[in-house]
C-alpha cells in the first residue's frame, strides 16, 4: 500500500474530526454523484426499453420486410402476386429470416343496425405467428381455420368494437367491390384485441385469407404478398439485399416483379421519432456529468482549503507535489465511488421497482403503450459507471494541481 493511498484512506474513514464546511460539501458533492448516475441510469433504462418495446409492436403488426406486386402500388386494394409454392421455403433459407407468412389487405365497410365503419380487412394464413396479436387479445378467441373451407370468424380492435357496439359471436355484414359490382359477406367476430397503435386499431380487421382470395377471385398460389421476420432488426439492410437478390433471380425467371418494403419505408415517421429520443438522452448525459464533475470539483476545493496544514506538513517532510496530488486524487476516487455506489442503488432499484409493479402509467393513445418500459442492459450499466468515473476523475485534475502553489511555510502558519 502506498503511503498516499494510505493517507486518502485515513481522510476519508476518519470522519469525526471534520469541520463543519466540508462535511455538507463533501455530502453534497457525493448527492450530486449519486443523483446524476442514477438519472442516467432510469434514462437510458427507460428510453431504449422504450425504443425496443414500441418497434416489437411495430414490427408484430407489419413485419421487417414486405414483398408485394409493384401493381400494388401502396394501395389496400392490393394487386395479386404470384407466389410459387417453393419462395417461402426459399426465403426462410436467408440467413436471418426466421419466419414468412402470406397477407393480403382489402378494404370494405361494416354494417350493423345502428352504424357502419369503413375498414381494412387484412388476411391471414394457417402460416401466421398469432404470438404477438395473442398478447392483446381482450376478449373472445382467435379465428379458428381448417384445411377444407375458409373461416368466417374475423377478429376486431376494441376501439372499432366500440363504436360498431360488438361483442365476440356477433355477426358482421359485410361490403366489398370488385370491377364496379357490390358483395356481401357475414362473418362471426371471434375476437377483440387492444394493440394501442391507433393507425393500425381504428384502420384493419383480421380475416381468413382465403376470403380475400374468394372476393378478389385470385387464384391459390396468388396473394397480396408476403411479410417476412428477421432475427435481428440491426441486420436488416444486409437481410434486406440478400432478400432482393434472391428475388430478383427469382421474379426475372418466372417473370414477376416484385416490391420491397422495410418497416423503416413502412413508418418513416414512427421510426424518425424514435430516432430523436436519442438526442434527448444524450443531452441528460452531458448535463448530469457536468452537474456530478462540478460538485466534485466544488467539494475537492473545500477539502484542500481545510486540509491545507496537512499540505504543509507534507510538503516540510518531504513530499513532492506529485505525491500531495495523488493523496488528494485518492481521496476524490472514495468520493466518487461512495456516490456511484449509492446512485447504481437508487437508479437500478427504481427502475427493478417499474420493471415488475409497472406503477408508473402512459397513455397508450399517446405514447402507444400502457406503462414506462424498462429494459436493463449489463453493458449499457456498465458503460454509463466508467464513464461517470473517467469523467469525474478528468475534471478533478485541474483543481487537485493547486495543491502545487501552496507553500510549506505559508500552510502550515495557516489557519
């Protein structure tokens, strides 16, 4: 143990013999660690579970990757597109992808005694991952399908229940047109789901795909497109090209041509938004270091000033203004360690506390989910810790040199 660590050590477990200054500075200066490492914490917990949990709900209603008609042209009324028995199969052999499933979109109205709503049927397949939609379901059951005949079940958004005043095993009328001429189905809602994204609640309605095949009079290896799942959002630009290749080949040997869309295409404005929180987060970044390094330094003044006879007598037996800083230093790296100790308490607590009560609540209308998300991340726990400890240490390396120009003489006189 070296004699500077030694004496940094006494300073600062030796706690009774403190003037009355520096024991409210050196407290403020470990609160202002403590407060400022524990605001970094919720905030970067908060904005990126926020981030993760508002594209899984992005992407469990739109998929990473649709591939359509170019016929399509951004239309519900969708274009039909071959689909060759084997390019699912060939799809989910694409490093990455984990699962390809058939939609079709048509729009129609539904008609009640009272009321009508204009709505977007979109069809599903027996190949559809019900994981996500399964989550929100509020009432009723989802559609059930067999091989034989397509369903007539169809699954609705509470805030379209609502207003049509629907509940699971009501029968539905429904309007379509296909080249100027009217059709009329009725189906049974099975279900009511709630995802909290409006553009999607108050917009589609789930049903059988083969229906939409039936009103569009398509043929059974024709669909609207395809939604294709990723493992990773971060890979989808290279998941994306070796998707266009393949279908590239594949649309130039059969002569179709087909569209991509990424979900960053499909909500440009969801994801531009999200993009901002960024910024947000880093501004607290900064400000919470520069609050946490200016009480630091704030704090290691008061303590060289009241220390200063301790300097001088150092510096009378012998100590070199190296070894004065490093005692000084030493004693700052306590501090700093006693207030990140107490702020990763604070910070990581509150944010265990919201991760399993969920007491603190959104406005799903608003923010499109029903409670601050939390998502805890080691690395960014860690990252947030040295950086609040390099930064700290780096600002208290100015002040720690004025212990340079104090006079053995003049401080040990002083009083």
């Amino acid at each position: 143990m070296s004699v500077e660590y030694f004496i940094a050590k006494r300073l600062f477990f030796k706690t009774e013999d403190q003037k009355q200054v520096s024991r409210p500075a050196v407290r403020i200066a470990t609160l202002g660690i403590a407060v400022g490492l524990a605001v970094m914490l919720i905030a970067v917990a908060v904005v990126v579970g926020f981030k993760r949990q508002v594209e899984k709900n992005i992407i469990g209603l739109s998929s990473h990757i649709q591939v359509t008609s170019y016929q399509s042209n951004y239309s519900y009324e969708m274009a039909a597109m071959e689909l060759p028995e084997d390019l699912p199969e060939q799809l989910r052999s694409v490093s990455g992808v984990y699962h390809v499933q058939r939609f079709s979109t048509k729009p129609g109205i539904i008609k009640t005694r009272d009321s009508f709503q204009t709505i977007v049927f979109k069809g599903f397949g027996r190949d559809f991952d019900w994981d996500f939609l399964e989550r929100y379901l509020l009432e009723g059951s989802l559609p059930e399908l067999n091989d034989s005949l397509p369903s007539d079940q169809v699954l609705l958004s509470g805030k379209i229940a609502r207003r049509l005043k629907l509940k699971p095993g009501d029968k539905l009328l429904c309007y379509f047109t296909r080249d100027e001429q009217l059709y009329t189905r009725q189906w049974e809602l099975c279900g009511i789901f709630e995802t909290h994204f409006s553009e999607f609640d108050k917009v589609f309605a789930l049903v059988d795909d083969r229906q939409i095949v039936r009103l569009n009079a398509w043929e059974s290896h024709q669909a609207g497109g395809l939604e294709i799942f990723i493992d990773n959002i971060r890979d989808l630009p290279q998941v994306e090209n070796e998707v266009y290749q393949l279908l590239f080949q594949t649309g130039n040997l059969q002569g179709n041509a087909y569209m991509l869309q990424s979900v960053y295409d499909l909500n440009p404005d969801m994801f531009g938004w999200l993009d901002l929180l960024d910024m947000n987060v880093w501004l607290i970044l900064v400000l919470m270091i520069f609050v946490s390094g200016f009480n630091m330094i704030s704090g290691l003044l008061i303590l060289i000033l009241e220390r200063t006879n301790l300097i001088g007598m150092l510096k009378a037996m012998g100590a070199d203004n190296i070894s004065v800083r490093k005692v000084f230093l030493y004693l700052s790296s306590f501090l700093i360690g006693k207030g990140m100790f107490w702020g990763n308490l604070l910070g990581l607590g509150l944010c265990l506390l919201q991760y399993f009560f969920r007491f603190l609540k959104l406005d799903p209308a608003v923010y499109y989910i029903d409670a601050v998300p939390i998502e805890l991340n080691l690395w960014y726990i860690l990252l947030l810790n040295l950086g609040t400890l390099l930064a700290s240490l780096l600002m208290i390396l100015g002040p720690s040199a004025l212990v340079a120009r104090i006079s053995p003489v003049k401080a040990i006189r002083f009083d």
